[in-house]
C-alpha cells in the first residue's frame, strides 16, 4: 500500500495504492492521526486501492468520525469491487461517496 | 599457521621470531663484516712492520757487523802482520846473524883454530846437538873450511836454544857440507839404521841464496828427510867476494801455524802470500786459499780471481782495508797486511757468512718469535673468528629462545582469546578479562573489546531470552486463546443429533492465533434456530475480545426474543457504549423457524448469504445491508424474510471465503465460491465445507492466508 498526501490549505487529499488490509491499515491510520489536525475538508481518492478489508474499513470509520467533529470527508473514484464491498458492509450509509 | 612440537608456524610467534632473526643477522653481519675487516688489516700491518722489522734487523746489524769486522779485522790483520814479521824478522835477524859470524870466520880464519865435527849420532835423537851432513858423492875430509866452519856450531846451538820458532839452524860449505844444530839426529837414519845423505847444493836454500846473492826465503819446501812442509831463510856468505858457505835456519809450516792459528778466530782464518802472490801458510786445507808448496804453488795475483788478485797485489804494498770478494763460491771479508821485512802479506779472511750468521741468526730468532707471534696472531684470530662464530650461533639460539619466550608471550593472550572465544558457544558466553590480557597493549584493547561484546551480547541473549519467554507465554495464551475461543463456538457435531429435521455443520479457520470471525448456533425455542456469522474488523486478540463480546451479547439479546434488527440495534447500541478504539463487527442474524423454513434476519454489514432451493444450485441472496455494528451508534437495521425449501441449503460465510487471495493477488470471489458449492449441491453441510475449504486451499496455494475461513452451512431433510 502507497499512500499519497496532497495539502491545499486545511483541506487534504490522501491518495491510496494497493491493498488496504490488516497489515498495512495501521500504517493508515497512523498516517491519518498525524494528518488531520486542523483539516477541515479530508478526501480519499480510491481509484489505485485494489482491496479493503474490514481493518481498513475501520480506519475509515475512524476518520469519518473525527471528520464529522471538524469538517467534512468523502471519497471518490471507487472502483465497483470496493463498492460492492462499501455497500455490503453498509458504509454506503455513512460515507459520502462521489 | 601450522602447529608443531607446540610451535605455530606462520603465526605472529614466528614472525616476530623472523624478525628478531633477521635483526641479529644483520647485527652479525655488520660485526662479522668489521672484524675480518679488522683482522685482515691487522694481518697486513703485522705482516708489513715484520717484514720491515726484517729488513731493518738486517740492514742495521749488517751495518754494525760491516763496523766492528772493519775495525777489528783491520786491527787484527796489521797485529797478525805485525807478529808474523816479527817470527820472520827474527829468523832473519838469526840468519844474519849467522853470515856475519860465518863472514868473519871465513875472513879471519887464522883466528880459529879447527873444530871437529861429527855425524848424527842416533842416540842424541831428541836431544839438541850439532851434526854433520853430506852429498853422497862427498867426503867431508876433502873439505879444508869444514873445521873452520866447525866454530859456527856454538853459535848455533845457542841461537837454537834461545828461538821459539827455529827448527834448525846450519853452515853449508861451498863443498857440498853442512853442518846443523836440532833435536832430530834420529831422522838422519833410514829404516835400516842407516845414515843417509842429501843434495845439499841442490837444495832450493842453497840456490835460492847463491843466485839472489841476499837473504832468501825459500817457498813451502819439504824437509829433506822427515818431509815436513817448512820453509828455511838461508844466506850466503860471502870471503873475499867468493861465495864460501850459505846459512840458514828452518822453520816448520806447524810452528808457524800453531803460532798464527792461536790468533786465528772462529769466524775466519789467516794466511801468508809472499812476495810472489802465492799462498805459504794458511790453515785452509782445499780451495785457493790453501797453502801449497812451492812448485805446486800459483801467483794469486795473476790468477783467475781478479778481486783476489788485485787485493793480494795491494796486500803486498800497503793496508787493504776490508773488501768483500768472492772466492771459491764463498763470500768473504778480506784484509791484507803487509809484512815489511819479508815483504809478504798477511790476508785475514771471514767468511762472510759465518759474520753474518748472528744477523741471520737475529733475524732467524726474530723470525721464529715473530713467526710465533704471527701464528699465535693467526691462531688466537681464528680463534677469535670461531668464537665469533660461535657467540653467533650461541646468541642466535638464545634470540631465537628469547624471542620464542617473549613471542609466546605475546601471542598467548591471543591464542587464549582465540581458545576462549572458539569455546564461547551455548550457556558460556563469558569472556572473562582475567591477568594474562593486561599486556598494556592492543591485545588488551582487543580483549577489552572481546569482553564489551561478550557481555553485551549476554545482556542481549538474555533480552532475547526474556522476549522469547515473554513471546512463548504470549504465544501459549493466544493459543489457550484460541482454545478458548474455538472452545466458545458450539463445535460438537452432530450438534443436534435428536433434531432430525435440519443438518447443520459450521468450521472457523483463524488466520492468526485468534480470529475476529465468528459463527454461532442456538435454538431460541423448539421451533426457532438462531444462526449467526459475524466478522470483526481487525485481527488478533483484540478483534477475539471484541469477538467475543460480540457473540456473548448477539446471543443474549436474541434469547431474549425480539427480531434480528432488534437484536443487531440492541448489540449494537451496547457495543458503542464503550468502544473508543472504533472496533465493529459486521453481523449477519437469521432466525430459522424450523417447520417452515422461513428465515427472518437482519445484516449489520456483512456478506450475502448463499441460498439453495430444494432442487436448485447455489446462488446469492442479495439482502438488504445495514451498517455495521460499532459503527455508529443508534443505528437502525431491517429484518426481511425468506424462505428455505426442504432440501434447500443455507450458506453462510465471512469475508475470508470470499477475499481467500491467491499468489497472483486474485480474490477467490463469489463467483468461484458458488462454482465450490455447486460442484456437489445436494451434499450434507459437513461435505459443502470441506469441499468449500478444499477449493480455497487450491485456490490460495502458496499464498500465505489473510483472513480468518469462516463457514456455515444449515439444510433442512
């Protein structure tokens, strides 16, 4: 998993490569604790993530959740296999998906 | 390095060993290199100043020899000449003696009366007397002077007396008589006892003195009887102008040899020439230098030997002084003295030789010490060579001992180190920096440095040990964990064996020690089979605690008898209460009523069940999905219904199944999962899972698993 930061004054893009599973979710969220202070406008593009497994979906939860008390988050260019796996666990629901 | 004989070769015992060689080597060299230096010049120096010595000894005693001979010889020569014409001028002065008596007897004859005169008589042999001799064909009756000349007898015996040298004295008459005084009238005898007679006026004497008419020495003649070598001074005498008698006196060679012998040294010897340059005495036996009677004799100063020649003819008239010539292969000093009254010479000779023998002998000795001193210079110079030679082979073994010891000193703390450190190995870790490394040099740096990493590596063995055992304990918990865990899930099959109306078979698979998957079982009445599959984000011991808090609650709540979104919202509302680490579980609750196969459930974010009609193939049940549980709190689910058909098959699973990833990073899929489960579809729950697992397993291969492999399979008979 890559991850690329993309800063444009308190609003961030992370860019994601790869698969975003048990063992390299930490790595995300460690990225994210370190990144979104003072971050009013968060969005992860998905068009590179291959794969998300339930340790992922956490991470995303997570930033949801902090994101909900500053500002605002989405994600964009999911490919149909991570939506499938989005609207199966029902993240459909919460997450703001262009 | 090869060992030997306790001895490494090739180490750095050896190399300081080498080094320490070559060093002494070198030195030794430089050593050996001076002293021959040294000794050869020394030889040259020796051997030059002897051989200057040498010269010197010759050249000085030569000189001082050449001094004393020429002064002594020289001295010796005028005393011997001098004495010799004494012994001459006496017997001429008796010659003359007797032809002045002899003149005036013949003169004044009326003043003498006759005397008789007598033969030799035998019996006054030995004793002095005078006697009378004659020419066989004379009488010495018939001779009218004889009486007259009689009266020279008393003159005689007294002149005879009173010399040393004379060995007669005697008259002889014009007539061919002669009368004569000596101690030797025995020899006037032959063997037979008679007198015999003799040539009186043939006698050289005789005609010597009539035909010079003076005093005449005859030259070396033998005695007319006893023939022994003599010599006679004889004059004539002479009455009126008539030659009436001749007289004369003997001397034998002997008296005067005897006489000139006595002064005669070791080193030399002397000899008279006369007036003709021959030899008339000499103690020389052969050579030229041998005196020889006067027929036999031969003018040395026209002889062969010009040298000789010229100092006899020089000797005759004046002093010669030393000169060096050659005679008869020998070189001798030799100085000539005239003899004034017999105008004769006295030659003294020294053999140069012999005057050089204490030269020769001074340089012989010097030679003999010197050749001494030489040898013992030669002798205690090899010697000292062999005692270099030997100090060189002694310092060598004793360098080559030290330099072992010391060398083996140095290198003992690092074949100890290197001993210890190969033993080093297990529970021995210890490098103990005990004496023998406190060399004050880099060796105890290196065993400092040996010691530093021995003890840090023992404080890191035993960090190791201590994570080990900390990771063990851990490891034995995770799997007294699992234990516990799998223990948790109802895993007896059959597991309802007095329920003929369903099978129902169910296998979780951890992909860790402990999963976060979970599926549960229980009837929540005797017609009502509550079935659960649940996944919990993340992995390990905290998705297992999670899990199980999960189970525990999904399992009261449904007990407690209210639908499936009831029983997820519930769960969920509970799990939000404390969950600050943002765990969630997804849920798939189905609740079976056994006699009708219907299935009324909720899904909190979980993966479509798998339906199977009574006699049809596997397909998708696409349900309606809430969120998961968690998530977010209050969140609200929705039950649907459906029916399962006797001989109809319910499949439900985790997200492993499905996202099980092969090598090429391939998810295993629905698709694939369905094509498993439809390979045998009327088969028992129990046969779909293996067959489910066995394609998974396919599927994956090498590729380590990922997710836990959680399945549940429930068909109504």
């Amino acid at each position: 998993m890559n991850i690329q930061k993309t800063v444009k004054g308190t609003a961030l893009t992370i860019s994601i490569s790869g698969r975003i599973d048990t063992t390299t979710a930490p790595a995300l969220e460690q990225e994210l604790k370190s990144s979104l202070d003072g971050c009013t406008e968060l969005t992860f593009d998905f068009a590179e993530v291959a794969y998300i497994s339930s340790a992922g979906l956490r991470v995303l939860l997570s930033a949801q959740k902090t994101m909900n008390k500053q500002g605002s988050m989405k994600l964009k260019n999911a490919n149909s296999s991570i939506m499938d796996i989005f609207e199966v666990t029902g993240f459909t629901e919460i997450l703001t998906i262009e | 390095m090869i060992k030997k004989f306790g001895l490494t070769f090739g180490g750095l015992q050896q190399k300081i060993l080498n080094l320490v060689l070559v060093f002494i080597l070198a030195i030794m060299a430089v050593v050996v290199a001076v002293s021959v230096y040294l000794s050869n010049t020394l030889t040259k120096v020796v051997d030059k100043s002897s051989e200057d010595q040498k010269s010197a000894i010759t050249r000085i005693s030569g000189e001082t020899m050449s001094k004393i001979l020429d002064s002594t010889m020289t001295q010796t020569t005028s005393m011997q000449a001098f004495i010799a014409d004494n012994i001459f001028s006496e017997v001429r002065g008796n010659v003359m003696g007797l032809k002045e008596y002899a003149e005036y007897l013949y003169t004044h004859p009326d003043e003498y009366q006759d005397k008789p005169v007598y033969d030799p008589k035998p019996e006054n042999d030995g004793k002095t007397s005078v006697q009378l001799q004659h020419e066989a064909a004379v009488n010495p009756a018939d001779d009218p002077h004889l009486g007259l000349a009689a009266n020279m007898s008393e003159l005689m015996l007294a002149m005879y007396e009173n010399s040393k040298v004379l060995n007669s004295c005697f008259i002889a008459t014009v007539d061919g008589n002669i009368i004569f005084v000596d101690d030797r009238a025995g020899a006037n005898f032959d063997a037979d006892g008679k007198l015999q007679t003799f040539e009186v006026r043939q006698r050289p004497w005789y005609t010597g003195a009539k035909d010079t008419g003076d005093l005449y020495f005859t030259g070396i003649e033998l005695d007319a009887f006893t023939n022994i070598p003599g010599l006679v001074c004889s004059a004539p005498v002479y009455a009126d102008g008539k030659l009436v008698a001749v007289v004369g006196a003997d001397i034998f060679l002997y008296q005067i040899s005897e006489f000139i012998n006595n002064s005669a040294k070791d080193n030399g010897f002397e000899c008279i020439v006369n007036q003709n340059g021959e030899i008339i005495f000499s103690p020389q036996k052969e050579g030229t230098f041998k005196a020889s009677l006067s027929d036999q004799a031969t003018d040395l100063r026209s002889g062969e030997n010009k040298e000789l020649g010229e100092l006899i003819t020089k000797s005759l008239q004046e002093s010669t002084g030393i000169k060096t010539v050659t005679v008869d292969n020998k070189t001798y000093y030799l100085c000539g003295e005239p003899m004034k009254t017999v105008s004769w010479a006295v030659i003294t000779a020294v053999d140069k030789e012999l005057t050089d023998q204490p030269t020769k002998a001074l340089i012989n000795s010097f030679e003999t010490i010197n050749t001494q001193a030489q040898d013992d210079y030669h002798n205690s110079a090899g010697k000292s060579q062999q005692t270099i030679l030997v100090m060189t082979v002694i310092i060598l073994v004793l360098a080559s001992v030290v330099a072992l010891i010391v060398a083996g000193k140095i290198v003992k703390p690092v074949e100890c180190m290197t001993k210890r450190i190969d033993e080093i190995s297990g529970t021995d870790l210890a490098f103990e920096l005990d004496d023998s490394y406190h060399t004050g040099d880099e060796i105890e740096v290196l065993a400092q440095a040996f010691a530093t990493l021995s003890k840090r590596t023992i404080n890191y063995i035993d960090q190791i040990t201590r994570i080990t055992a900390e990771k063990e304990r851990i490891g034995a918990e995770l799997s007294l964990a699992t234990k516990i865990q799998a223990d948790m899930l109802p895993n007896l099959f059959p597991a309802f064996p007095e329920r003929p109306e369903f099978d129902i078979y169910a296998t979780m698979t951890p992909a860790k020690e402990v999963g976060g998957d979970f599926y549960d079982f229980f009837l929540i009445d005797n017609n009502h089979l509550g079935l659960v599959m649940a996944d919990v984000s993340g992995k390990g011991v905290p998705a297992a605690l999670f899990m199980m808090m999960s189970k525990i609650l999904v399992n009261n709540y449904a007990q407690m008898g209210g639908s499936p979104a009831r029983v997820l919202e519930l769960t969920n509302a509970q799990i939000c209460k404390n969950n600050d680490e943002e765990m969630f579980v997804t849920v798939w609750f189905g609740v079976l009523d056994i006699t009708s196969g219907i299935v009324t459930a909720a899904n909190a974010g979980h993966e479509f069940p798998i339906l199977r009609k009574a006699d049809g193939s596997f397909e998708l049940f696409k349900d309606k999905h809430g969120f998961v549980i968690g998530g977010m709190d209050g969140m609200k689910y929705r039950d649907y219904q459906f029916k399962l058909e006797k001989g109809g098959t319910l499949f439900l699973y985790t997200d492993g199944v499905a996202e099980a990833t092969n090598s090429q990073n391939q998810l295993f899929g629905t698709d694939r999962m369905l094509a498993a489960l439809n390979t045998d579809p009327q088969a028992p729950p129990k046969v779909l899972l293996e067959n489910m697992k066995k394609a998974v397993d396919e599927f994956v291969g090498d590729a380590p698993q990922f997710d836990d492999l959680t399945m549940l399979s429930v068909k109504l008979l």
